[in-house]
C-alpha cells in the first residue's frame, strides 16, 4: 500500500498515518518495523528495485545480446506508456530526498547504477559478438535513453516521444556497428 501511495500522491505528501490507515496497521506497529518515515521510503525503493532487477532479468535472460539490449527498451517503453506512468520511481524518490546521506537517495542511486552496470554489461556482449569500436560510449547513450523514457512518459505522456525508446536504442546498436563494419 505505501507503495502504490508514494508513487501516486508523492512521498512527502502521504503521511505514515495515511500508510498505516490505508495498510490497516495502526501507526505504532508501523513505527516499531521503521524507526523513521525515511526508513520506510528506503524499504519502498529496495521494493521498487527488486521488482525492477527481478523484470530486467527475466526479460534479459535468453537471445543474443542485442535481443537482450533491445528487451529492455521494449520493457521501459511498455512501462512509459501504461496508465498511470508517473515517471520513474527512484527519480521521483530522488526529487524528494536530495541529500545524498539520506538512505531513500542512496538506495535510489544504487539502483540506477544497477541499470547502467546492466547496459554496459550487456553492450560488452553485444562488442563481443558484432565487435565495434566505443563500447563504453554506447552504453552511455543508451543510459541516457534509459534515463529519459520515463522522464518523457510523466512530461509528455505515454503517447508522446517514450514509446520510441526501442527503436531509438535500435538505431544506437545498428550505427555502432555499422560504423565498424563500413571502416
């Protein structure tokens, strides 16, 4: 329930009463499992996280590695243009704990160095299969496509520029390769 409060109405809006009303817990059980609101809200994006590793996984478990790549744009895509896509999770944890010592913000900059050390994983098996030259700045790129699927999906709707992040990453791994094959 917390979570589903957090991204909908935004952390600092819901109160651990509103959680704890809507979770049918009352307020003190809720305050002996997390000490602080901050400790829930980083027990919400190990949550969030886990699903979000668990789902990147299964879909890049099996092909090629730039099935694998391409999967993944396709779930973001899938994720940015379903109802209610508020954006992404831990940018929005991020927007609302800024300080870098706070444990919502670590574990929201954990995950999203998992996403990136998945990229650039993946992009060194895709160098190995179709060698190419730039591995590392193909990987960025595609981070920032990662990145930004979400962030086009809360501006400018599931309908607007977020449902091209497949292909957008599609044209990346072809032109890398391409360039390595034309030289």
């Amino acid at each position: 329930m917390a979570a589903e409060l957090f991204y909908r109405d935004g952390i600092r809006a819901t109160g651990v009463d509103t959680v704890a009303a809507r979770s049918g817990v009352a307020p003190p059980t809720l305050y002996r499992v997390f000490a602080t609101k901050d400790d829930l809200v980083a027990a919400y994006v190990r949550r969030c996280s886990a699903a979000y590793r668990e789902r990147l996984e299964t879909v890049t478990a099996t092909g090629s590695a730039r099935e694998r790549l391409l999967a993944v744009f396709t779930l973001f895509a899938e994720d940015a243009t379903s109802e209610p896509c508020r954006g992404c999770p831990f940018v929005l944890v991020l927007a609302e704990y800024p300080d870098p010592g706070s444990a919502p913000h670590r574990e929201s900059v954990a995950h999203k160095a998992w996403v990136r050390t998945l990229l650039r994983e993946l992009v060194a098996q895709l160098a190995t299969e179709s060698p190419f030259d730039d591995a590392d700045v193909l990987a960025e790129h595609l981070t920032v496509i990662a990145e930004g699927v979400y962030g086009v999906a809360q501006s400018l709707g599931g309908e607007g520029p977020a449902r091209y992040a497949r292909s957008g990453a599609q044209a990346l791994i072809d032109s890398a390769i391409s360039r390595k094959a034309s030289s």
